[in-house]
C-alpha cells in the first residue's frame, strides 16, 4: 500500500472527503441537518415525541428509530417512487442500522418515555450515504435533545459518546477510505465502520473494548486477508477520528 497512492478525484489512499455539516437546516424539526460528504448530500431530521412504543410504556426509558429513503433522482437514473409504501429491502437495512447506532451513542434509558424519530432522506448520492446518514443523525439527534431540553420535554442531556460511520474497501488490489460511487462498484472489499469517541458510554454497556459499534464487511470480487482487515480497521479508526474532531468542534464539545 503506496503513501502516495492518489486516487481519481485526487485523495491519498487514506484521505476522506470534503465533509460540511449544515446545522438547524430546516424550520420545524427539534433538530435538522444537511451532511455534505464530497458529492453525497443527505438531509437528517430528528423529531421528539413525547410517547414511546408499546413495548417501553411504563418502563422510563425512552426510544430512537429511523427511517431511510432516497429522492428519486438522487443517482444518476431516476428511480420510481414507491406508492404502496413497501420499504426496499436495502433501504429497510439502512434504516436499521441508523437507529442501532444511535441508539448506542446516547444513554436512552435516562431521557424518559420520550421517542425521536429520524428521518433521512438522501437528495444526491454519491458513495456513503448510509455513513453521512449516521454522522448527521447524531448531530440531529444532539440538536434535537437540546431544543427538548428547552422545551423542558427532557430535563437534561442524558450522557453520549460522538460516534462516527465512514466507508473503505479494497479497490484494484490497495486498502482505500471513504469510497465515492465510482469506487464503490468496482471495490472488491467493502466495509462500513462505526464507532465511538472513547467507548466510556459503551463500555458501561459492556460493549466488548467500547470502541467500535458495528461493523459490516463483504467480499464483493474476491476473499480478503486478516493483514488487509487490519489494514481497513485501521483506515476507518483514522477517518472516524477525523471526523468525530469536526463534530466536537461543531458542537463546541
């Protein structure tokens, strides 16, 4: 794996993209975001409802879910909107994956039986849409508690870790982060890592070394080593670190 390895839209190897996170984007959500990763644009909103499922009623402990889907000309042809309602299998996948991770990123146990319902909705993909959609709701989701708080919806920040997603994957035989879509099709490893900050919240949880929250891997074009694992890992700790700087500073964290 070359140091100088450039890449078609002139990153090294170990570079992420552009990233630009847009607070407060929209009117009427507790909490709303545009992500902006190179050229993949989401918009996040994090909605706060003082009720949760069936399932949690009179338990104190509140909920976060997530729903997932794409404008119909976010890529590059245009895809038909669903009118029965039928939620893609891909999209379904998506959506559950959001709402486990931020799940784990706050302590929704003390928040009460309050439920916030994210919504993503991606308006230009690019590569990494289900990472930007992770990135923004965590932001969404802090926002969102905030305005709860001064709603007096919930009395006070419950305790969180900044957790971050970022894509790699191995593209014509070198280890490579944050892939755009041109990468993506044509990587034959693909991996999608989040993790947390510190892990001091997850490892309350017992969350085996607090560090990483999921991760999903496939071999699309052929079996990968445990050197180009570690490899990966160790590209999506960089990438996860270097943006988990920019929420804190965004955040003033």
């Amino acid at each position: 794996m070359s140091e100088t390895s450039i890449r078609e839209d002139g990153r090294a190897f170990d570079q992420i993209r552009p990233l630009k996170i847009t607070r407060n984007y929209l009117k009427w959500p507790e909490g709303s975001v545009l992500v902006e990763i190179g050229e993949t644009k989401v918009i996040i909103t994090a909605s706060v409802e003082d009720s949760v499922p069936r399932f949690l009623r009179d338990s104190g402990k509140g909920w976060i879910t997530a729903e997932y889907d794409m404008l119909p000309r976010a890529t590059d042809r245009r895809r038909n909107r669903d009118r029965n309602r039928k939620i893609p299998g891909r999209s379904m996948e998506i959506q559950r994956l959001i709402g486990r991770s931020i799940r784990a990123a706050f302590d929704i146990d003390s928040i009460g039986e309050i439920t916030i319902k994210i919504d993503a909705d991606v308006i230009q993909a690019d590569g990494g849409t289900r990472c930007a959609s992770i990135i923004g709701a965590f932001v969404a989701v802090y926002d969102g508690i905030q305005s709860a708080i001064e709603k007096k919806i919930i009395l006070k920040m419950p305790a969180f870790d900044v957790i971050s997603a970022i894509s790699v994957g191995i593209v014509k035989g070198t280890p490579m982060l944050d892939l755009p879509y041109i990468e993506d099709s044509q990587a034959e490893v693909d991996m999608n890592i989040i993790s947390s900050e510190d892990g001091k919240f997850i490892e309350v949880q017992g969350t085996a070394e607090g560090k990483f929250i999921e991760v999903q891997g496939t071999a699309e074009g052929k079996n990968f080593s445990r050197e180009e694992l570690n490899q990966l890992l160790d590209l999506a700790v960089k990438g996860n670190s270097e943006i988990i700087t920019y929420i804190k500073k965004l955040l003033d964290l």
